[in-house]
C-alpha cells in the first residue's frame, strides 16, 4: 500500500510540472508573437507613413491652463459655429461632460452645422453605442480612428491618436492637452489626482488651417473620404501676431526636432510632462546640455495615475540630478502638462509628453512657438506649477525600497508601452 501510494504521488507531480511546463510554453509563445508583432507593425507603419512639414504661421492664441475655463470657452465657440465643427479627441468619457459635450454636437447637427466627430477607438471605447447612433441619426458624422486589426493585432492596439483637435467654421482652433471627462475640469474619483493641471490653445488666424489639415489626414484615414480639397474648410485666415509651427509627429520625428533644440540651449531648458521616459539619444542631449553650464528643471507629478510611470523615471532622474538637474514634483493635484521650453525663443505644448511612447508610438500633435511674449506667459504659469512642486534629490532615489527598485526593472522592460 504504501508503494501503490507513492507511485500516486510521483503520478501527480509529473502531471503537474507537465501541465507548468505548458503554461509556460505557452506564456512564452504569447509573448514572442507580441514581440514579432509589435516589430514587424511599427516597421510597416513607419514605412508607409506620411510625413507633413508645416511653415511658419503668424495666429492670435491664448493659453488655457484650467479645464472647467477650456470647456466654457470651446463650448461657447461651438454653439456660435454657423457651418462647421471638426473635433478629434483621444478620450471622450461617458460621463456628465462626454454627454454635455456631445449633446451640443446633437443640437447644432440640428440646427444644419456639418460636425463631423473623430474619436480614438481605444481611448473612448466607452462612449455608448447607443449615444453614437443618436448622433448619428442627426446628422453627425462619427467615425473612430486607429482600430485594432490585423495583421498586426498587438502593435494595432498600443499605438493610439493621442491627438486633440477642434476647428469651428474653419477658423477657430484648439489644441493642447485636454480630453473631454469629469477628471479634466476637476471631479476626478481620486482626490489625489484633482485638481488637473494641463495646457491648451485656442487659435485664431493662419495656423487654424493646419490643425484643419490635421484634422483632414486623420479623417480620411478612418473613412476614406477627403476634406483636404473642400474650400468651405479652408476660408482666407487673417494673420495674428503669434509666430507658430503646427508640428504632427507619427512615431518618428520629434525625437530628432526636440535634441536639436536642446544642442541650441544657452542658458536654461524647462520640461513638463506626466511621463519622464527619455530615448537613450535625448537623456544624453540633456546630459551634454548640463555639461555646457544649462540650467535644466523638470516637471512630473508626484502622483501617478497609472501603474509603474513613476517608477520608470527613475533610471534617468539618477544620471540628470548628479548632474545638477531640477526634478520638481507636482503636488497640487495631478500634473498632465506637456511643455518645453529652451531660454526665451522657444516653447513647445501640445500633445506629446516626454516619452517614449509619444515619440516612438503615438500620433502627436505639437505647437511650436516663436514669440517672446507669448513665452514670458508660459513662463509665468511654470512658476506657479514650481511652486506647487516639491524637489526630487539624489538622496531621496538612493533610499527607494526594494520594491521600488523591482517596479524600476519591470518598467524599463516595457518602456515604449507606458
């Protein structure tokens, strides 16, 4: 019997470790064909994108860091549009504001305005079905864009249109940071992620015609039909007193513009961001920039709002702060804002944050600006994000836990995907 009884035994163990090994076989086979997917996905897409150069553009455009001012401002545009509204956002929430917002998009269809609505499918998967039928049956034309499909099912589902445009009549713009949810006007579920801090434009002038443009390229991807070459978009635009650029970025390209201006810093660079996960080739810019006597200060939220971005910061911040760099931590709510800033002629905002992601992965969209005036108001708004910040040291990373250390490893693993 207890011969018989052991035999049991080993009988079990062995079955066990066969049905471990495959799990794991299987584990493994699922994460090479992720691998080979995502490679062989972005290497296609990098073959067959399209790359556009905007000029130089003179616009009126006003900074907007609050979410509740945004919304009444571009709320108030959209009830005066009188032939048409072209909206792409990232994430459309089903909340109070998603149904504010898409109740006026519904009343001026009504009333014969064009709207056309383009959504990312991913990032507002949960606008309600039924919503989207309503809209339709009035007359808007919704359509989402960057669906997950084959034949590559994995890197179709990580690269998103993070971009967030708006043109009324074809003559009023915005762009900037912000999606449409109850987070973004400060009634996020978690308190310590409210207030959010962010950075829009509205534009009026010659640059509204290249986020219309934008707006066209996207548009024409998700349903094949072209607005580029309707004049009714496209009306004669005055020009404003801003010198701007409209910079769209699709996993390429920002990351080369971004290291030329950070070799052209004399004096000072300042970046914002929600995500500090630097390429090699930027992390060393910004070292060699430090070497050359420039004063670099950067921004990141203290609270993280998804898993293992905070951690992954770290590995750079090491290197910056030995350096000299300033690392504040934004502590008045949950800091969203993508900014940079190299002495007094150059300021960047828009849609992509300092990562790997944006510069790699998503469709981004940027505004790159010339004036000095306009600069000083920026600079006025990132003393107040200084303030409400508090310092990051080298001591404080040489005592992280050692978890913090394991999520820092599993982070960088997976850099590109946060």
């Amino acid at each position: 019997m207890q011969k018989y009884g052991h035999t049991n035994f080993i009988d079990d163990e062995r079955v066990m470790y066969m049905w471990l090994f495959y799990l794991l076989l299987i584990m493994g086979l699922v994460i090479l064909w992720m691998v080979v997917d995502f490679k062989l996905g972005r290497s296609r897409f990098i073959r067959t994108r399209t790359r556009r150069n905007y000029k130089d553009r003179y616009s009126d455009i006003s900074l907007i860091s609050r979410g509740p001012e945004l919304f009444d401002k571009m709320f108030t545009d959209i009830k005066n549009a009188k032939s048409s509204i072209h909206v792409l956002f990232y994430i459309v929430q089903n909340d109070h504001l998603g149904y504010r917002f898409m109740d006026l998009l519904e009343e001026k269809a009504k009333q014969g305005v064009k709207v056309r609505l383009l959504m990312d499918q991913i990032g507002s998967m949960q606008v309600p079905t039924s919503k989207i039928r309503t809209l339709k049956t009035v007359g808007v034309e919704v359509a989402f864009c960057q669906k997950v499909k084959p034949p590559f099912l994995f890197f179709s589902s990580q690269q998103r249109n993070h971009r967030k445009i708006t043109v009324i009549d074809g003559t009023t713009g915005y762009l900037g940071g912000y999606n449409v949810g109850k987070e973004y006007i400060d009634e996020n579920e978690k308190p310590e992620l409210s207030p959010w801090r962010d950075y829009h434009m509205r534009l009026e002038g010659e640059g509204v015609h290249d986020l219309q443009s934008e707006f066209a390229v996207d548009w024409h991807r998700a349903t094949k039909k072209d607005l580029q070459h309707e004049e009714i978009y496209f009306p004669p635009a005055g020009k404003g007193k801003v010198k701007h650029r409209i910079f769209p970025t699709e996993g390429v390209n920002i990351e080369g513009f971004f290291g030329e201006f950070i070799d052209e810093a004399e004096k000072s660079i300042f970046i914002g961001t929600p995500y500090f996960i630097p390429t090699k080739f930027l992390l060393e810019k910004l070292l060699n920039a430090l070497d050359r006597g420039v004063s670099v200060s950067i921004i990141v939220p203290n609270q993280a709002d998804h898993a293992l971005v905070k951690e992954a910061a770290f590995p750079y911040f090491r290197p910056l702060l030995a350096k000299g760099a300033n690392v504040h931590q934004y502590m008045n709510g949950f800091y969203h804002g993508k900014l940079m800033i190299v002495d007094d002629h150059f300021c960047d905002i828009g849609t992509a944050n300092f990562d790997q992601r944006s510069f790699h992965l998503n469709l981004e969209l940027n505004n790159i600006i010339y004036d000095k005036h306009f600069i000083e108001i920026v600079k006025k708004e990132v003393d107040k994000d200084i303030q409400a910040s508090e310092r990051l040291t080298a001591h404080d990373l040489d005592n992280v836990s050692l978890l913090t250390r394991m999520k820092e490893r599993v982070a960088s693993t997976i850099s590109i995907l946060l």
